[in-house]
C-alpha cells in the first residue's frame, strides 16, 4: 500500500502549477522525523499546541520523508533537514539519537531538539558530539508554571545557550510563541534583541513566524524590515498575501523553504475567518474533528478538489513570489541557495560540502 495516494487532482496541480516553478534540487529546512516507539505519554504535561497535526501520522521514520518527496515532488531532489519531535510525551534523547543516526547514514544536515534547562556545556556538547548544526526549540519546554500566554522566547531559548549558538556560528529553528503570533511585541522586542546581541546565530523564524493570516502581522515587517540576520522559513504557511509582505520586508536572500512534513502530507485547504486559520478537510478522512476550531470538513465535489498542504504552501508563495517580480534566481535562492550557504556556512570543513 502506498504511503500516500496521488490522485488525479494532485498530479493535475502538481504539473500545471508547481513543477516547473519548482527548481530542480530543493532544501527542506523544516522536517520531523522519529518513531512511533519514542512516544511516553505523559497526561500531567501541559498541552502547548494544536492538536490537528498528529491526525496526519502517527511517525515519521527517514524512509517515510524520502517516500513522501518521491511522491510528491516528482522530478525533483529533496534534502531535508531534519530533527525530532516536540512533544513532552516523547522520549527526546532517544528521538535525537535517531536523528542522528539518520543524519549520519544519509548525509543529511540536522538540528538538535533541546531544553532549556541544559546547561551552557551540555547544551554545547549536545550539538557538537552529535554533529549536529544547532538547534530546534520549542515552547512546549519552557517550565510548566509558566502559562501558555505568558511564555516568552527566552523561556525556551535561553541566554546562555544563545550565547553558545552566537560563539559557534550554529543555527537555531524558533517556533515563536504567544497567542499574538508574528505582531506581539514581545516576540518582537526579543527577536530584535536577538539580532542585535547574537548575531552569529543562524536564527530562523518558523513558518513566518506563525503568521498565517494577514491578522497575525500588525506592524511586524515594519519593525522586522530592520534586520538584516535572521531568516524566515515558509513552512505550514500558505498564506499569499503574508508572503509578499515578507518579500517586501527582508528580500528573497533571507527566505526558505521549510515543509514541516509530516503534517504536509494533509489533504487540505486553508482559509482565514475573523482572523484565524481553518483548514478544510475532506470529511471523514480524519476521523471526527468537530471540535477542532482550526479544522472544517467539506464533503462532494468540494472535498474532491482538495490536494496536499505542501502543494497549497508552495503554490501560495509562487503566487507572492509572481506578483512581487521575483526572479528565476530568487525562487532558486528560496528553494535551494539560501539553505546551502547556511548549511555550509555552518559545517566544519565546509568548502566541499555541496547539495
């Protein structure tokens, strides 16, 4: 049975929208990987995030994300970058060391998933032993007495480690928090902060900094359009209109392309109501989602139209990236070029590392 089934609407949107926007070698930066045996669940763990991704695979062992790229993104070579789960009902150290190991058989770049309780040298040595090119951080890790509202980025990615990131040259994928999103002036003020004191630190913002409505942004890329560091990935995204402001904002160099397969594997459309995100779903085929206030189902002809997430995101930044006149070379530097030089910018002996 095949991992995902390809009907004839994806390879009709596959061809006549993406394929020939698409360049023909492709970096991932945002991808999970791990295995269903690593989940401990944990019914005393605060719950920090939506529910709806976990409808789309219960793992996601290296040789699914290769199969899902093959699948999907025919005619074209994917590198990922990859790292474990989040959850507290994960075993992380087990997680990371299957990132590891598949980072080593394959070749392939990834980040360590760290807590913020780790000290400056274990933090460190984390990264290092396990040749790792930084961090992935999240806010399901800040202490437990914190609210979820109230979780600053600096509760999950503290000074001290920033300071290891900076001194190193490493990267580091920040989910920012805060029911705000991208336009809250705290995500804001310590992101500039960031910047300006660490400005080593390869620091991406995930998903556009979880603007997925025109609602999320405020001023964002006013204040945002100062930097000059830190890059923003457009991964679970599909948002046209957030994408042209990025554009506008910090230019094409600073953009990446992020999938965070598995979820874009889903079957979907989004659409924003009263500012928030909904994703249209064939009904059923995730089970009961009724009191899911981020999923709708759609049923006949209008569930038969939908495809895949990652064909909306894509598609939705080929949109932005018409209108506002990027070239060739910009898609490629997104897709592709902006990734390697970070990658290899990274590396230790990386003047022969290619993609």
């Amino acid at each position: 049975m095949s991992l995902i089934e390809i009907k004839q609407v994806d390879r009709l949107y596959y061809e006549n929208r993406l394929r020939a926007f698409l360049p023909d070698n492709i970096i991932d930066v945002h991808t999970h990987v791990w295995l269903d045996e690593f989940r401990r669940p944990d019914e005393g763990a605060p719950v920090r995030a939506v529910a709806w991704p976990w409808l789309v695979a219960k793992h996601n062992p290296i040789e699914d994300l290769f199969e899902a790229y093959r699948l999907m993104l025919p005619g074209k070579t994917v590198t990922p970058l990859i790292f474990a789960q989040v959850g507290l009902d994960f075993d992380i150290e087990a997680n990371n060391a299957y990132v590891r190991n598949c980072a080593a058989a394959h070749d392939l770049p990834s980040f360590l998933v760290t807590k913020p309780g780790m000290s400056a040298t274990d933090f460190e040595e984390g990264i290092e032993k396990g040749g790792f090119l930084g961090c992935k951080v999240y806010l399901n890790f800040a202490a437990p007495y914190i609210p979820e509202k109230e979780i600053r980025i600096y509760d999950f990615l503290p000074p001290h480690q920033l300071e290891v990131l900076n001194r190193r040259g490493w990267g580091a994928m920040l989910h920012i928090p805060r029911d705000g999103r991208l336009k809250d002036p705290v995500n804001l003020a310590q992101m500039l902060e960031i910047e300006r004191k660490y400005p080593a630190v390869k620091l991406i913002i995930a998903h556009v900094g979880r603007a997925y409505c025109p609602e999320d942004v405020g001023n964002a890329f006013e204040v945002l359009a100062e930097t000059r560091n830190m890059r923003f990935d457009i991964s679970a995204n599909t948002n046209e209109d957030v994408f042209r402001q990025l554009i506008r904002a910090v230019g094409p160099k600073r953009i990446l392309f992020g999938s965070d397969m598995p979820i874009l594997r889903m079957r979907m459309r989004r659409t924003c109501k009263d500012g928030k995100y909904v994703n249209l779903v064939p009904k059923g085929l995730y089970g009961d989602v009724s009191g899911d206030k981020n999923m709708r189902e759609l049923d006949g002809e209008e569930a038969d139209e939908l495809s895949f997430f990652l064909y909306e995101e894509i598609n939705a930044f080929r949109i932005a990236s018409e209108a506002e006149r990027l070239s060739k070379a910009d898609i490629e530097a997104v897709f592709h070029d902006n990734a390697c030089a970070m990658i290899g910018s990274i590396k230790e002996g990386n003047r022969g590392w290619k993609i």
